[in-house]
C-alpha cells in the first residue's frame, strides 16, 4: 500500500485521495486515512485541516491542538480517545460516524465545538470536558452543537461544563443518557434562542438530570423520554416541558432549601410522576394527560393544589384542562377543595367573565376527578368530589351574567344544601340543622314555657365557662332535650296543625316549620346513607 508522499510528510498516511495543500491549510476528499498524526501537522505549521468523505482509522491527538478541525462525512473505524486534550481553536464532526467508542473525558474545547448529525454507535464518553467557548447571542448557531446527533451506546456528560449555549435539538439517545452535575453556564439572554435546547430530543433509554443548576433556559418542548428520568436536585425553575412525553419520572430533592417551580404544558405522562422530597414553590399541570399515578412523597407545598390558572398566586398548582385515565391516582388531600378555598381563588382575578370561565375549568376537572375516582371504586372520594363540583356550579351561575328562572332556582338550591349538608357529605352538620330548626320552633311556638328560663341560665353559664364557640347548640340541644320530656309531640310539627287551641301565629309557624322539617330529615336520610357507602 503507497500513501500519499504529500501528505506523509505531515503526518497523515492516507491513499486514495484528492487533496490540496496551499497557505497552511490542508483539505481532503474521498480518502482512506489509516492515521492522523495531530503533533506532525502542528510541527509542519498548519492552522486548518479540512476533511471530507474519508475513512479514518486512528487519530492521534496532542495535548495542546491550535488547528483548525474539520471532518464532514468522515467514518471513523476505531476509538477515538482524546483523554484531557486541549482544543485552543474550533472543532466539527458534521455527519461523522463513530463506530468504536469515543473519549473526550476531560478534554477542554476552548472554542466552538460541532458534532451536528453524527453518529456514535458505541459508547461517547464526555465526562469532565469543559467546553469553555465563550457565549454570544449575536450568533444564531450554539457554542456546543449536537443538534440531530444519534447516541446508540451509553453517553455520559457527567461533571462536564457547557460555558456557552449548547444545542442537542432533535438528538436521539438510544441507550442510557447521563448528566450529572453537569454545568449549563449559559446566561438567560433576551432573545428567543433558547441557551440549553434538548427540543425533539429522543431518550430511549434512561436519563438522568442530577445536581444540574440551569444559569439559562432549557427546552424538552416535543421531547420525548421512553423509559425512566430522574431529575434529582436539579433545578427546573427554567426547565421547559412542553409537548413533552414522559414514562416513569420522578423529581426528587435531597433537601428543602429551596422552593421549586414546576411547569408542564400539554404534556403526557404515560407512567408515575413521582415528587420526592420536593419544596413546591408552584406547580402548574396545562392541557396535560395522565396515564399512571402522581405521588408526592415528603413533598410540601406551600399550599395545596388548585386547578385554576390562577396568576396572582403562584403558591398553588395548578389543574388545567387535564384529562385523566382510568389508571390515573393521586392521594386525595391533594385534590380535596373546599368552598371557601375557590371562593378565595376566584376573587383574586379582576374581569368577571375570567372568574366564570375559570369556574368552568373548575368543574369540569371536578367533575374527571369524579370519574376516576368511582372507576377506582372509591366512592366515598367520588362523592366528595361531587361536593366540590357543585361548589364551582353554585360559584358558576354566581358569575354568570344572564340566567334563566331555573338556573336562579338552582342557585339557591346549591346554595341552600351547601348550608344544610355541605351537599349530603356532613352528617354533623346535618344533625346541628335538625336541633336548631327544632329549638327555634319550640321557641317560637311558646307550648314550653319553662325553656326560657332554662335557655338563658345555660347561656349564660356556657358563655363563662367556654365562650361563644357552640353557645347556639349548646342552648337549643337543652331546648331540645326539655322539648323531648315535657311535649315530644311537638317535635312531629305536622300533628299540630290540626290543633284547635293554635292561633293564627303559631299556624303560621307550625306550617313554616312542617315543610323545613320534612327538608331536614329528607337530607338527613339521604346524608346518612351516603356516609355509610364502603367501597367493595
């Protein structure tokens, strides 16, 4: 075999080949390189190398390089081992194969660094590299470019350094992705290009993001993650999922130190969200599908989750738009509301018309909610659930700018058993109704006299001893319980209408009063038996 006499003599033993040698720059075409002797070129005083369409065998790199590299289409048939080299000008791998394993650990890449569209088919080590160009946003193209790069072995950037921007766009990680503690330096600037782009990324395998502190954005928009992602005290604040797709993930943090914020948008977990050990500072759920469970072990929020996009208080996830499958679950304090917590959120926004829409999202996450729950059998949860649903309708025809006769009738009907029964979900609540509607009668009827006397001694002595709290039942359970020596037919109203010795006022009340009652022991009954509902 006769190689080239040309370039021999710098070091490079290839046959077949068109090259061009002019002005300390070298290019190649179309040949077979068994050996690229680096230190050789740099005696020989050339700044640039460019090569083309060749079959490389081996390089031999040097410990400090200032040439310019270039290999575009260039198959590489063996290791590529570059073992804490450094690289003081630019180097690219544009549409390169790697077909044996590849070692930059501890390299440093002090300029812009390429390997668009190429191809590792073994192992790619980057372990310990710094790639310390230097960022501008001026140029469109990233400092660290990997866009469309397929991974076909384990790649490893753990303890590696991105001091500029660093674009892996619509890269393909077939076996196992890691980096850990992994520096992505690049400074959020002010315009769209985004400093630390996995978009389109594919992660066959699994990946793991651990104590990654992101100084810039990073985009997984229409990424994808097949198998299990750990995200380990790493720092999502500036993190961007959006048309993302999950598997098994988990979120986790070693500590509380700092809230976190999580964001995802139209997005699908096909498997378990886990949040482990999490400090949740606000965690947003848009447009997002659910296939598995979500849990949060040892996680706090700052408060719990609320399914609003709700603007002005950033302490409180979000639920919006989501849907959920049957194999969805969730522990239910997480989506357990009550009243008074969606009155509070929805006050917060200005515009009426927003308040109702957002009413609207309300209940219909409700109302999914309620649907999960009794595919789950859990109807106990499923009919708390359905409480809640109905305080974002009773909310809902509050806001509702024009309503017809029935939906004010169904306002105050919502309204009138949120009182009663918090919807047939309050059995206690229920009961107090039933005393204090019994003892209001009593007193008004004026049958007992000898309750007056008993009623305010009691209050007084109540009030002294405990204070205002329960003062209410207190005195009509006595009124009740005096009622029940002395007269207990009073207590069945409807006899009493057909008493001669009533005068008009107290037929008056007595009706008032049958038609309360009855609505009382109705919701009792049915109050009653929804509480003794035991899932199979």
């Amino acid at each position: 075999m006769e190689y080239n006499e040309q370039l021999k003599d710098y070091g490079i033993l290839a046959t077949n080949t068109e090259n061009k040698i002019e002005d300390n720059k070298i290019i190649i075409e179309f040949a077979q390189i068994d050996r690229i002797d680096l230190k050789r070129l740099q005696e020989k005083k050339i700044k640039e190398i460019r090569i083309y369409g060749s079959e490389i065998q081996y390089i031999d790199f040097t410990e400090d390089t200032t040439i310019d590299i270039d290999f575009g289409c260039c198959n590489f048939k063996n290791q590529v081992i570059a073992r804490e080299c450094n690289f003081n000008n630019t180097i690219a791998f544009t549409q390169c194969i790697f077909e044996t394993k590849v070692d930059f650990s501890g390299a440093t890449f002090n300029c812009q660094t390429t390997f668009l569209n190429s191809i590792f088919k073994a192992e790619a080590r980057f372990i310990k590299t710094q790639f310390l160009a230097e960022q501008s946003d001026n140029n469109k193209i990233a400092e660290n470019d990997f866009r469309e790069t397929i991974f076909e072995g384990n790649a490893s950037f753990d303890n590696a350094e991105f001091k500029g921007r660093v674009d892996f766009r619509i890269s393909r990680f077939k076996a196992e992705a890691r980096f850990i503690e992994t520096k992505f330096s690049a400074e959020q600037g002010n315009g769209e290009i985004i400093e630390n782009n996995f978009r389109q990324s594919i992660f066959e395998g699994n990946a793991y993001f651990n104590n990654i502190a992101f100084q810039g954005r990073v985009s997984f928009k229409f990424s994808s993650f097949m198998k299990e992602t750990l995200f380990i005290d790493t720092n999502t604040q500036n993190c961007i999922f959006d048309y993302t797709e999950f598997n098994k993930t988990k979120f986790i943090k070693k500590d509380y130190k700092n809230a976190e914020t999580y964001t995802f948008k139209n997005s699908t977990f096909k498997d378990t969200l886990s949040f482990e050990n999490t400090n949740i500072n606000k965690l947003e759920f848009d447009n997002v599908v659910f296939n598995g469970i979500v849990t949060f072990n040892e996680a706090n929020f700052s408060n719990k989750p609320s399914f609003t996009n709700n603007k002005t208080n950033s302490n409180k996830p979000s639920f919006t738009n989501c849907t959920f499958s049957n194999q969805f679950n969730i522990e239910h304090e997480h989506i357990q509301y009550r009243y008074e917590d969606i009155e509070k959120i929805i006050e917060e926004k200005i515009e009426r018309i927003e308040k109702y829409k957002s009413l609207l999202n309300y209940r219909d996450l409700f109302r999914k909610l309620k649907s999960n729950r009794i595919a789950h059998h859990n109807l106990i949860d499923a009919s708390e659930l359905h409480s809640q649903e109905l305080y974002a309708r009773e909310l809902e025809l509050k806001y509702k700018d024009k309503k017809t006769i029935k939906e004010h009738i169904e306002k105050w009907q919502l309204w009138f058993y949120y009182k009663l029964c918090d919807h047939h979900t309050d059995l206690v609540l229920n009961l107090k109704w039933l005393v204090y509607t019994i003892a209001l009668y009593v007193l008004l009827l004026g049958k007992i006299p000898c309750v007056y006397p008993v009623a305010i001694p009691v209050f007084c002595v109540y009030v002294y001893m405990r204070g205002f709290k329960n003062v209410w039942l207190t005195v009509s359970l006595a009124i009740v319980f005096i009622t029940i020596l002395d007269t207990p037919k009073i207590i069945l109203g409807i006899s009493n209408l057909f008493e001669k010795d009533l005068n008009p006022w107290q037929n008056f009340i007595t009706t008032l009063y049958v038609i309360a009652i009855g609505l009382v022991l109705f919701s009792l009954q049915k109050t009653a038996r929804k509480n003794s509902i035991v899932p199979n």
